[in-house]
C-alpha cells in the first residue's frame, strides 16, 4: 500500500483545537511480528497488541514487547503507554458491535460464542489493555466516559512525546468525537479537542467479523461482517499532547477528569496514555456468577450481589451491587492495598473466586494498572423439599420385584402415591444409552430421559419453557440443586 500524505487544517475555534498528530504507521506482535504500510502485508484477523507507533520521524514503543521490536530491527523511543481503564458500561443499542478479528476463536459464525457482555472489557483487554484486534463498532452516541486525575506531569505539556493515543477502527464519516479536561466544578479545562476522525490517514486494513452487544448473549450479526468487501476496516490512530487540549503549566492543577464523548459512528479499540504523564485513579472490576461446578468461577450471570471494597484497614472504602450481567466495579481507586469482599447471598456459598480459593474476600493491590476480571463463583446449597403430608392420594399397582421374599406387607400396595414400584437387593435399573447423535434424531417428549454416552451422564429433556432454573432448555445433564421452587 502506497503511503499517503494527508494536509490537516487548523481551526482555531473558541473551545475546539484540531492541532491532530497522525500516526504514520503501527507495529503489533500478530503472527510475531506485523508492519502496516507494507506492501502485500498479510491482513490481521485476530487478536493483537500494539507494540509502537511512529508519529513523524519517531517511533514511539508501548512497552508491551521491546524486545520484539530490537528483534526485527526497529529502532524506538522507550514509552510506556496503557489503555484508559474505562469502567463503566455503556448500554448498547441497536447497531454496537463487538468487533474481533474474523479467526478470533475459529473462522467465522463459531459455537459456543466466542464474545460475551459487558462491552467496556473489550476496550482494556490485551496486554496493558492495547489488543488492536479487539473493538466496539459504533460506540453509544449517549455515551460519556470519564476518568478521575489525580495529577498531570508539568514537564509533558508540550514535550513533543504523545500523551494520548487514540483509535478509530471502521467507517466513519462526518461526525465528531470531543475529549476534554474538567475541574471538581464540571467545567472545561485547556479547551475541547474535537476529531472527525474520517479525516485520518488509514493505516491498512484489518479484517473482523462483529456481534450484535444489544443482547445478551450477543449474537453473530451475518450482515454487516461476511457481505461486505471480505470484513475488512480501515484502522486509524491519532496521538495527542496535552497542551492539544489546552493544558498548560498554569492551569495543570485545575484538573479532575477527563472525558471522553462519542458521536456513536466511534468504532474504539482502545484509548492509551502515557503512563509518565498523568497519575489515574483506577478501576477494580470483576462479575459474580451463578456457578454450579465449582473451580474457576463461570456459569451465569448473578445479578444485585453486594461487594464491598475495605482498606488494608478494613474500613469500608465502597459498596456495589452486580449489575444484569453479574458486573460489578469500582471506579476511580487510588493506590494502594485492599480487599474485595462480597457478602454472600442467603442460601449460598462460594465455590471459588479468581484466586484459587472457596473464599468471600480476596485482597489485592492498585498501583499502575486497573485491576480486573476479579471474580466470584456462589451456588445455592443443595436442598430438599419437606414430605407432603397427609392423606396419598392413591397407592401403587404395579410392581417387578427381584427379591426371594417381599420385604414390606401388601406390597406394592402399601406404597402412596406410586405407579410402577421397582424392588431389587442385587438388580440395577439401567435407563435407555444413546451417544449424542444418537439423542438428537429422537422426537422428545419433556420428562423423557436417557443416558448420555458422549457425554457420561443422565439427561432430561426440559422443554423450551421450564419452570424451575429457566436458563437449562431442551436436553440438559441432572444436578444436584434446590427444588423448593
């Protein structure tokens, strides 16, 4: 791909600077090593991180991988950059997407799933959250992001050396994206940057395939991926300094946040800082899940679970309740040492966190990087529900019996409310065995079971709408759970 040159104006608008700084070219660890701007270059289809970025006649590393770079000859300014720890969920609406790489955990419309809800992870994953290979396509036009400064370092106003990068990885045309500093008031700092970010020089093409994010669980969109010129996505990247936002020596101290608005075309993978030029309160996150196994905590989500956030004291620093997809997050942390504490719901019990352990609390430590995906496994304790009192509406008929002798008085008559009564001291009851191929080319009927040789255990067919644990539809393996529903 031939480079191109692309003249930027200048408008010096009250509030808006469009001072923009283009990235030339960008380097990522996909199959080992990758160079934009190269002729013939393979197209990335799958996760990657960002290893440097060149602005001028300077490249500038992340620090995710030097070595990678010195390896392949590439000669670099040692940076240090880390995706904004966003937090918080923005609620997708009818046209997000979760965007990743078209061989991101297979080729095309794969099962299970290879994505999942809340959106926010997929803009911090990767090493130091800078995984290019990862997006949300048009980002919620509602949506306002907003992180909490703690100090910005005087002497990167103006240096020369980029403060922020930020990415725009699909098609995007005249709308515009506002980043800003504000004061404890909610009043701008410096000045507005606004970027129509349609007028940034493409670096190349990636090629993705996208998921719906309106639903849970999100789901293959088959339109806007396959059929449309082979999932490929043009992929920018702008650099900023803060003095591109009005921040000088002087009003350095004003600031409290900085925010980041979106004109709902935006398709971000992430946005980076340099770690060097401004101290960020961070975020903790994680998710509760209704987990019925134990081990590494997964299942399904666990909505309105409290989790507490304690000093290394033990006082109370915050309190959250998990949100429809079992998240919860804490935001703007300073550093230090802390423990997270979720108080286990009536009937339940921890059956592991991320840790390793069956335990309620785990303690962690915030320093240079968000702390996430800290989660908990709960399970309701097994249960049984109290004998029906009273008069049997009837008694059994029917019984086999393999014994010599009968061991109970008119059996099988004396027992209540039975059909068939089944009666062995050295005979077992051996229920229908079929593989899974096997079971899908039956008809079902709710109630009918089997047992599964694929995958060794009793199955019951369930229907599409059961009434108890409403989440385990059609042919599902028997566990051990609470009938008291």
């Amino acid at each position: 791909m031939k480079k191109r040159i692309i003249l930027l104006s200048i408008c010096f608008c009250p509030g808006v600077f469009f001072a923009q700084v283009t990235a030339s070219k960008i380097y990522t660890d996909f199959n080992g090593f990758w160079e934009s701007m190269v002729s013939g270059a393979t197209i990335p289809d799958n996760s990657h991180n960002l290893l440097a970025f060149e602005v001028g006649s300077t490249v500038y590393s992340t620090g995710v991988n030097d070595n990678v770079l010195t390896t392949h000859g590439i000669t670099f300014s040692p940076g240090n950059f880390t995706a904004l720890p966003i937090a918080t969920n923005p609620n997708p609406t009818d046209g997000t997407y979760i965007g990743v790489g078209k061989m991101y955990g297979g080729s095309g419309n794969i099962s299970p799933i290879p994505v999942s809800l809340p959106i926010a992870q997929y803009l911090r994953d990767g090493v130091k959250g800078l995984d290019i290979g990862s997006a949300i396509f048009n980002f919620p036009v509602s949506a306002e992001i907003n992180y909490q400064i703690d100090g910005i370092t005087l002497s990167s106003i103006g240096d020369g050396i980029p403060d922020l990068v930020i990415t725009q990885m699909g098609q995007i045309s005249n709308v515009q994206d506002h980043y800003m500093f504000k004061d404890a008031a909610g009043n701008i700092v410096g000045s507005q940057y606004t970027v129509d970010l349609s007028t940034i020089q493409s670096l190349g093409l990636f090629r993705w395939k996208f998921y719906n994010a309106n639903v849970n669980p999100p789901t293959y969109n088959n339109v806007v991926g396959p059929n449309d010129t082979n999932n490929t996505r043009d992929v920018r990247v702008v650099t900023l300094d803060w003095a591109d936002l009005g921040i000088t020596s002087a009003n350095a101290g004003l600031v409290k946040t900085f925010v980041q608005e979106f004109s709902g075309q935006s398709d971000l993978s992430f946005t980076a800082y340099n770690e060097g030029s401004i101290n960020l309160r961070l975020p903790i996150s994680g998710t509760v899940f209704n987990d019925n196994n134990g081990g590494v905590p997964n299942g399904t989500s666990y909505q309105n679970a409290t989790v507490v956030l304690n000093s290394s004291a033990g006082n109370t620093v915050s309190s959250t309740i998990t949100d429809v997809n079992g998240y919860y997050a804490f935001n703007n942390v300073v550093q230090g040492d802390y423990s997270i504490n979720l108080i286990i719901p009536a009937g339940y019990q921890v059956v592991g966190n991320s840790d390793g352990q069956a335990s309620a609390m785990m303690n962690i430590q915030v320093g240079n990087f968000p702390v996430q995906n800290k989660d908990f496994g709960i399970y309701r304790l097994p249960c049984v529900k109290p004998g029906a009192l009273g008069t049997p509406a009837g008694f059994a008929k029917m019984g086999i019996l393999t014994k010599k002798n009968i061991s109970l008085p008119s059996w099988p008559k004396n027992v209540p409310n039975g059909h068939i009564v089944m009666d062995s001291d050295s005979k077992g009851f051996v229920i229908t065995h079929m593989t899974t191929t096997q079971r899908n080319a039956l008809v079902p009927v709710v109630g009918m079971m089997i047992y599964n040789t694929t995958l060794q255990s009793v199955q019951i067919y369930r229907g599409n709408t059961p009434a108890v644990d409403t989440s385990r539809l059609g042919w599902s393996s028997i566990t051990r759970a609470c009938n008291e529903e």
